[in-house]
C-alpha cells in the first residue's frame, strides 16, 4: 500500500480519532501543528494510520482500530503478569483475549487498583519510562498516625535499601483508631516502593491502592471490573508524557540534578 495514493485523507483521521471536525482538522493542518513521521504534514496529505505517526502539538493521535487501551481496577490476588507459572490469575484473564494485551507497569499481588493495559507499545514505552513516567497515586492505609516530619520526609525523599527516594507528595487524608489513610503521590516505579516508603518510617500498609495514574482515574470501577480509555484518555496519557518529558529536559538544561 501506497499511503500517498491508496492511504486515508489526514483530515479525517483526525475526525475519525474524535481530535477534531473535518474543518477544524483543516485549519490546524493549514496552521502547521500537525506532523506526519515528525514532518510538517500539507493539506491532502493522505496517511496509513497503522504505520504513519500522526500528532498534533506533540501529541499522538491514535487513528489505529487495532490498538485497545483497557483501564482495570486490579483486585488483590491478581498478578500483574501476562501468565504465572504457579497458575495464579493474572490481569490479562480479566480483559478480552483478542487482541492480546499486556500492563503497563505492575502493581503487587497485594496491591489493589488502576491498572491500564494495553497493545500500544509506544504510549505503554513513554508511560513506563523515567524521563516520560506520569506521577500516579496511591492511597495507604497505614498503621499509626504520620506525624509532620514524617510527611516531610516522604516528601524529601526516604533512604532504602535501593537509594533514595525521590520526592513524593504525601498528604494525611484521614485518620483515627490508631491509623491513618495517607495519599502518596509518586513518579518512579521501584518494586513495592510505597509498602518500604511506608514501612522505612514506622508505618507498615494495611491496605494500598492505585487511585490515579496521571490524568486517568475512576472512581466508580469496581475491583475486577475494567472498561475502554475513551480517545480523549489517551490523548491526556499522551500529552502527559509530552509534558513530563519536557519538563525533565528544562530541569536538566537548568541544571537541577534531581
């Protein structure tokens, strides 16, 4: 196939990804805020989307009806694996078999909530990646009340077996009865990091959760229950990354170290 020739008209991609009317498509393709392949895309311009990169601002706009993006609420007891050689259940055998998918990140055995899986290797690459990592929230049922120099701290960082920590934002939602629900909010990904965070300050988990993962969250999904990203989801995820990804560069190029 010759997308030049035989490929589908740009501006209707866009109106088909819900990005815009063919109209508006028109204008931002006129304007120069759209890109094919990283090229200034003309007005006419004719693509395949299941090869072609498509973005507007930056932003990835997803033309492919090949590519699924499931959001799962992962209940406890399920791992976050494609298969487990003990035969536990997996969050793969909670969404559709075909196409196959795989989750973007993990969330422990004993660790509840958002999970996103998905075909698209490349917003799944960005999303997992540090320097395109969105921040996601947990909310920890901790044992003990945090005291303000324990906020503080988790909010500096806390010294593991592994490093420090970067910064996480913490806040005390709720507390009484000798415990305390905290919101944690963090960046980085490292194995059962909020449960040794928690538990390096005194305050073992009870029982965590994934709340939000960057701009998608869901409170109304049931444990078990999972459901389609809708086209503005993704494009939040995406432009999430985008704006990450910058933001890292202008630190670096301001030479902040962390």
């Amino acid at each position: 196939m010759d997308p030049a020739v035989d490929g589908i008209r740009l501006q209707k991609v866009l109106a088909r990804a819900g990005f815009a009317s063919r109209r508006r498509a028109e204008e931002l393709i006129v304007a120069g805020r759209v890109t094919v392949n990283g090229a200034r895309a003309e007005l006419g311009r004719r693509v395949d989307p299941q090869t072609d990169r498509v973005e507007v601002d930056g932003v990835r706009v997803v033309g492919d009806d090949t590519l699924v993006h499931y959001l799962l609420n992962k209940p406890v007891g399920v791992m976050s694996t494609s298969s487990d050689p003990e035969g536990r259940p997996t969050v793969v055998d909670l969404v559709p078999s075909e196409p196959r998918v795989f989750s973007v990140g993990r969330l422990d055995f004993d660790t509840e909530g958002l999970i996103i899986l998905t075909n698209d290797g490349d917003l799944a690459h960005r999303l997992m990646h540090p320097s395109h990592g969105v921040d996601k929230e947990y909310l920890a049922h901790v044992d003990g009340v945090p005291t303000p120099a324990t906020l503080r701290a988790w909010r500096e960082g806390v010294e593991l077996d592994d490093g420090l920590t970067a910064p996480a934002k913490a806040t005390l939602v709720d507390q009484g009865d000798g415990a305390a629900l905290v919101s944690l909010v963090l960046h980085e990904g490292r194995k059962r990091q909020v449960r040794r965070m928690c538990s390096a300050l005194g305050h073992p988990v009870r029982r965590l959760v994934r709340v939000r993962i960057g701009p998608i969250r869901d409170p109304d999904l049931g444990p078990g229950a999972w459901r389609e990203l809708t086209a503005d989801e993704v494009r939040a995820l995406d432009g999430a990354t985008v704006g990450v990804a910058l933001h890292v560069r202008g630190r670096k190029a301001a030479g902040e170290d962390r």
